[in-house]
C-alpha cells in the first residue's frame, strides 16, 4: 500500500542530483520589467509605490542569481523559467509590502487637516470635560441624578412629577446642584 495519492505524480528520488545554477544576464531581468509591474498591479500594489518595488524584485533576482539560487528546470523553456521564477519573487516582495504596518494605514491626501472635522474637540475642552465628569461623579446621588436627568430628553417637570417633588422644589434643586457642580469644577482647576 503507498501513502501517495490517485493521480499524484511520483515523488522523485532522494538521491537525486541538484539542478545546474544558471546565470542570466542582467539584461534579461531588465527585459521583464512590464511582467513584473503586471504582477504588482495582480497583486493589489499602489501606483505610488510600484516603481520602488520593482527595483526591489529586479535587485532581489540578480542577488539570487549571483548567489547561484537561480536553479530552473533544464527542460523548461528558458525565458517562460524566468518569467514564473520572477512572478514568484514578485508575489512575495508585494505581500511583504502590503503587509506592513505603514501601508496598511497610510491615507494619502493633499490636506492633511482638512480630514479633522471642523467641531473636534481641542485639548482643552476635554481637560475640561473630564474636570467636570469627576466632579459629578463625586456630587451626592440625588443632586447627581437630578443633573443628568436635566441633561437627558426628559424635562424638570417629569422628574419631579417621578418622583414626587412639586416643579418649583425640583427646579430649585437643580439650580443648587449646578451652582454645587460649578464649585467643585472650579476647585478642580485651579
């Protein structure tokens, strides 16, 4: 029983010799270029950045092919060995690209501030707002809840009508817990 699958080619032997280095020239890389901006456009590269990683590929095919790991087929056509070989080292220089961080979130604009709302907040309004936040957080319950009852889509009225308080009692209290709130703001600044 062989643990190969139907139709599987057969594995080749492990005593089998390593192909000849071969040594293209640099012309022949250079020829290939259209093949390879192909390749980076297939694979999702920017225009922007097209132009640097083919440099990248063409240098990164001639060191493999000095260091002697240029290793195709004898059989193969040539020049179709050298293209797929290319296409190769392309895919992977592109995803290598695509993968880094930079690129990934770089948005590319002629204003940079023109992408920042008009109504963001500035520092100070949030040093200020967190100021305010502990200093509600720390009023007694009921002047808390009265504030943020205020806030909220509910009206004066329909609080003090919950919870019992004649209208004047309950706008009384809220003009005492926002003078408390005021105060407490005010110590935390300064």
């Amino acid at each position: 029983m062989s643990d190969r699958k139907s139709g599987a080619p057969p594995s080749p032997p492990l005593s089998m010799p390593p192909r000849a280095a071969v040594f293209p020239p640099v012309g022949a890389l250079v020829a290939e270029q259209r093949l390879i901006v192909a390749t980076l456009i297939a694979c999702g590269v920017p225009a922007r950045d097209r132009e640097d990683l083919l440099q990248i590929v063409l240098v990164a095919a001639w060191r493999a092919i000095q260091s002697g790991r240029y290793r195709p087929d004898p059989r193969a056509d040539p020049r179709r060995a050298l293209r797929a070989w290319l296409q190769g080292i392309t895919w992977r220089q592109a995803g290598h690209h695509l993968g880094r961080a930079h690129v990934r979130r770089e948005v590319p604009v002629d204003d940079p501030r023109a992408l920042v709302d008009e109504g963001s907040v500035d520092l100070d309004g949030r040093l200020l707002a967190r100021a305010a936040l502990r200093a509600l957080a720390e009023l007694p319950a009921r002047r808390r809840d009265l504030l943020l009852a205020a806030a909220g889509p509910r009206t004066v009225t329909a609080h003090a009508g919950a919870h019992g308080l004649a209208p004047a009692t309950a706008a009384r209290r809220l003009q005492l817990a926002r003078k408390a709130l005021a105060r407490r703001i005010a110590r935390r600044l300064w």
